[in-house]
C-alpha cells in the first residue's frame, strides 16, 4: 500500500515538472533553432527590400534634383541668350545709323560742289529709316523682355507681332525661334516642334537653324521619339560643327547611347 501510494506521488510530481518546463523543452531544440533561422530569414529579406526602396528613393530624388537643376539653367541660358542679341542688335543698329549719317554727309558734300548755293537737306529721307528701325529695334526688345521674364504667353504674342509687323527683319528668324521655344518652357511640344520646323522652312540660311534642330530634337524626346531625336542631334553635329548647338548635341547623344 505504501509502496503504491509512493509511486503515485512519484508520477505526480514528474508530471507536474513536465508541465513546469519551459516551451524549447517541449518542442526540442533543433524545431525552436529551425523557426528561428526562418524568421531570420525572412527579416533579413525585408531588410534587404528595405535597403532597395531606399536606394531607388534616393536615386529618384537626386534624378529630380537634376532635373530642376537643367531647367534653372535652360532659363538661364536663355536669358542670357537674350540679352546678348539685343546687345547685338543695338550695336548693328548704332552701324546702320552712322552709317546712314556717312552717306547722307556724302551727299550733301556732293550737291554742294555741285551747286554754288546751298541744298535744302534731305531731313525725311534720312530720318525715315532711322525712325522705322528705331520702332523694330524698340518691338523686338520688348518682345524679349517678356521673355527674360518668363511670360512666355505674352512673349508669344509680342513675337508674333513683330513679324507680322517686320516680316523682312533681320531679326525675323530670332523672334520665330523665341516664339518655338516659349511654347517648350510651357511644354506644348507639338505646337514648339511645329514653330522651330516653321523657322527652318522660311529661314534656311539664319544663324538660329542649329539652335532651332536642337529645341526640335528636345521636343522630339519630350513626345518619346528617341529614334527622330537622335537622328536630328546626328544632323546638327555633321551639319553645323564648331557651334554651340553642336557641342550640346554630341553630350545629348553621349546620354541617349
């Protein structure tokens, strides 16, 4: 009897220290180090994700940084571009104007050796050119300075109006490319791609064609057609070697490569 109750007692307490030991111990070792290694595993794979988005976000933000960096100095660059041709433009102007004064010097000397008493001078037919090119040097200017400050509409609409005004403008081909790349600041890229390819039509010989095949292959990369773009980066590097448009061209090829 004894010896039975003392076995009992005895199966008791193992019992009770088996359900005292800890979760391991019911399990086993090598199951508990086998869910362990698994969410390792997956940790370490989330991780890695991680690593990734945060590699891919912080490209796309240097990306964007470049971004806005070209289009500051785009602007900038035409800015100066600007004040350039209207630097340009008054010096040419101040040329024709002595020039015009040389001649009409010449004229009166001429009629004067002529002629025993003196000429009346010929005040409007000198002073006519003078004004009329003084009034297109004024409207271009103006159409300009809407440009330098970015009201690209309004510098659409003074452009337009100073052709309509001085179609035969020596500045003609100038304010045609304005107009195109006015509407590429405001990304109408068709109506830009249009307007350069109209400057290229009427004014063949201008200064501004390689200027203008290069707003016309930035446009044609704005509407995904990589294959027309680099084809006309080719042309303005075998075209128009030496200028400014063309050094541009090859870095832009170099990229599209």
């Amino acid at each position: 009897m004894a010896t039975s109750k003392g076995l009992r007692y005895g199966l008791i307490l193992a019992g009770t220290f088996a359900l005292a030991q800890p979760a391991w111990a019911l399990f086993g070792v090598g199951e508990l180090n086998t869910r362990v290694q698994a969410l390792q595993q997956r940790v370490d794979a989330i991780d890695a994700r991680l690593v990734k988005i945060e590699a891919a976000l912080q490209d796309k933000q240097q990306m964007l940084d470049l971004l806005r960096e070209m289009d500051a100095l785009k602007a900038e660059l035409a800015k100066l571009r600007g004040q350039s041709e209207v630097q340009a433009h008054q010096l040419d102007t101040l040329g024709k104007r002595q020039n015009d004064l040389y001649a009409d010097l010449d004229q009166r000397i001429a009629d004067l050796a002529k002629a025993a008493k003196p000429v009346e001078p010929a005040v409007p037919a000198s002073a006519s050119p003078q004004l009329d090119s003084m009034d297109e040097s004024r409207s271009y200017e103006a159409a300009l300075a809407q440009f330098r400050e970015a009201n690209y509409p309004a510098a659409i609409v003074a452009f337009n109006g100073f052709l309509k005004a001085y179609p035969n403008s020596t500045l003609a081909s100038n304010a045609q490319y304005w107009i195109g790349y006015s509407y590429f600041v405001l990304k109408d890229y068709k109506t830009s791609l249009a307007q350069q390819q109209k400057l290229l039509a009427a004014y063949p010989a201008s200064n501004k064609v390689p200027d203008a095949l290069f707003n016309i292959a930035a446009n044609q990369l704005a509407l995904n057609e990589p294959a027309s773009a680099r084809k006309t980066l080719q042309d303005i590097v075998a075209k128009y070697p030496g200028t400014q448009a063309a050094t541009l061209a090859e870095r832009r090829l170099a990229e599209l490569k």
